[in-house]
C-alpha cells in the first residue's frame, strides 16, 4: 500500500487525521514491481506453512477477551475471533514515496499482545524472538559518524561488542533508583522514537502528554516533559538534529529493506519461514542460529553493526499469564490439535523417487540489497 502525506491536525479535532491510501497504478514502476513480486513469492511459501498459538482452550477465551477489551465475564461475550488463517503479510509505505516506511503489516501475529509471541508455532515447532536492539538509534549514529557521550557507554551492557544503548541515560540520571531504572529506560525509549517520527517539537510533546499509559509521570529530577525530552536531546548531541525531524520514517524504509532480505536468504537458504515483527524476527528455535547468522550479515552488507537480543523468557509482570510451552497439558489444546490436523488435511502431498518433498520457497526474481545512492550519505 501506498499512503498519501498525513494531513496536519486542524483546530477542533481530537485526533490527527489518518492519512489517505492513494492508487498504485498512478505510482507504479518496475522498482515497486520487483518488491512486489518477491512479497507474493514469500506469501506463497507461506501458504504452505502452519503458523498458530500453541494455547489451551481456555487461554484462548482470554486472548480474544484481551483483543475484544473484555475483561470480566460478565461483558457481552462479543469476542473476535483469533483469525490464524490471516497470515499473508503486505507492507505500507508513506508520503506518497516508495522510500518511506515500508514495513510489513497483516499478519495476525501482529495483533496479539506480545506476552503471547513466545506461543507462536510454526509447522508444531516451538519458536523464538531475535531483534535488532536500538536498531534506528544505533543506524544514525553510524550514518552521521557522531561521537558518543561517555555516559552513554560507561559500564553499558553493550559496551563489550563496541556498541551501546542509547536508552540507558542512568549515567546521566543519578537520582534514578531501584525499579524506575527499567521504568525510565522505556520512557526514554518511546519518547526518542516519538521525537524522531515527528515533524517539529510541539506534536512530539503533544503525542508524550496525551500517552499516559506510557508516560504516567515526568521522570524523577525533572518539571516538565519539555526539559525531559530537551534532557535527551543533550544526552544525544552527535544526532539531535535528527530529532523532529521525520527521519523516522527513513530508518523504518531502511529496516524494512533489511527485514526483507533476511526473510529472503532464510526461506532460500533454510528453507526456513520467519515472521516480521517490526525489527525483529519469529522463527523455529532450531533455525534461530542461522537466523542471527543472516540477521548480522545483511546488516553487515549494508554497512551496519548492529547488537541482537533473543527474547526466549517473558517479562516479570507475564509470568502469571505466560505458561512454559513445555508443561501445558495436551488435552487441553484440542482446538490447536484440530487446526494442526486441518492444516495437514489440506497440504498437497509431493512424492518425488518416493520421497516426501516439503515445501520450499524459489522466488521467480531475486533482488539484491542494495540501497539508492542518497542512502550511502
């Protein structure tokens, strides 16, 4: 899909208004058909791959409560129904160019909350996350070539690889303490992605103040949001002028182009089905080494160092609602066993010289990953 530019927020309105999904045809060119191509090539192979929620019956009720809002049982039981069978995947990409956005969408993974990712199969296989850590952060750093303050890698969890966190200001922050280090590191997190996709200062703090589920209150040692985000944009000299900026929307173009190349070389080379999920990866545990091996060397062709982090154990405030795959009691499954059983009902069965041949992917066009000359800079 192709959208239009995002029209600004007029006085009166609450929102700001979604911007309009404009007709292929009028912007259509041969770089859009080969990306096109290879999205269907891909959907193919996964038409033939049995992607679901490894739940009991019961947990199932609850995650189309959490999808619906309904939280107790006396709400209307008017539950969405987990829809497995959308797993074919289409990217958007925004203000009206071809190098703007880009990444993937329509999976139903993507709908669910991410305490459920760690659930996902994959032809009856258990799964694992990868993701590129700081993927946009670290990528502009790299790009501008800036220098980086010493707070920011003194005692850093990535400083053994040569890289960093950019979220972690504690450095910075000393007053910081206990539980509102982890708490302060995601506020800083969401509050630089707001300031780099957004056009100018005032819409940034618009979007932080109106958010109070993930801002609930200013950080400790500051009085307003403004000397809060004016406080990161000192943290972050070498790239605050990228900040309000839009730009984005530009690394989001560039991480799609890379996520599309890893999930290529996988299907290719491993015969392997992936999952996008922004900037990271779903695949079988038993491919997770070949997808870190991928994962850093399309990073590396395209001139990027970036750390990745393996989300194989939920968070502290999951565990209630997280079971480990391996001690849910079958029996208990018996809409996942049906599905599975329907799925393998359905598959064409492939014999060549009386051997089982499983599904494979072999796009019919192969693009390399190669970025136009602007994004060398």
């Amino acid at each position: 899909q192709l959208k239009d530019f995002r029209p600004k927020k007029k006085k009166g309105q609450k929102t700001r208004p979604k911007a309009k999904q404009l007709r292929l045809e009028k912007y259509r060119n041969s770089y859009v058909d080969v990306m096109e191509q290879e999205l269907r090539s891909y959907n193919q192979f996964l038409s033939q791959v049995h992607l679901d929620l490894y739940v009991t019956d019961k947990e199932e009720v609850t995650i189309r409560r959490e999808m619906a809002q309904k939280i107790n049982d006396d709400d209307e039981l008017v539950l969405r129904e987990l829809q497995l069978h959308k797993k074919f995947i289409y990217r958007i990409f925004n203000n009206r160019s071809w190098e703007s956005g880009g990444r993937f969408y329509g999976g139903w993974w993507l709908s669910i909350k991410s305490k459920w990712r760690q659930r996902i199969t994959i032809n009856n296989n258990v799964t694992t996350e990868i993701d590129y850590s700081s993927m946009h952060f670290t990528m502009l750093y790299q790009d501008c070539k800036s220098e980086i303050d010493e707070e920011l890698t003194a005692g850093n969890k990535f400083d053994s690889s040569g890289l960093f966190d950019p979220y972690d200001l504690q450095n910075f922050n000393p007053k910081w303490q206990g539980v509102e280090i982890p708490e302060y590191r995601d506020m800083v997190k969401q509050a630089m992605n707001i300031m780099l996709n957004s056009s100018d200062e005032k819409e940034a703090l618009a979007v932080i103040r109106n958010d109070k589920v993930t801002f609930p209150k200013i950080p400790t040692g500051f009085r307003t949001w403004k000397s809060f985000t004016d406080h990161i944009l000192d943290c972050h000299k070498g790239i605050a002028h990228k900040f309000y900026t839009g730009a984005g929307l530009h690394y989001q173009f560039k991480d799609s182009q890379i996520a599309s190349r890893v999930m290529s070389n996988m299907a290719n080379k491993h015969n392997a089905c992936v999952l996008p999920v922004k900037d990271s990866f779903i695949v079988e545990a038993s491919k997770s080494e070949s997808l870190i091996k991928e994962m850093r060397e399309v990073a590396n062709e395209m001139g990027y160092k970036i750390p990745l982090r393996v989300s194989s154990t939920p968070k502290k405030d999951e565990t209630t609602s997280y079971k480990n795959i391996m001690t849910i009691n079958k029996d208990d499954c018996s809409n996942y066993f049906k599905r599975l059983q329907d799925h393998y009902d359905t598959l064409p069965v492939i014999y060549q010289d009386d051997v089982l041949i499983p599904p494979s992917f072999n796009p019919e066009k192969f693009r390399k990953l190669t970025w136009r000359e602007e994004y060398q800079d």
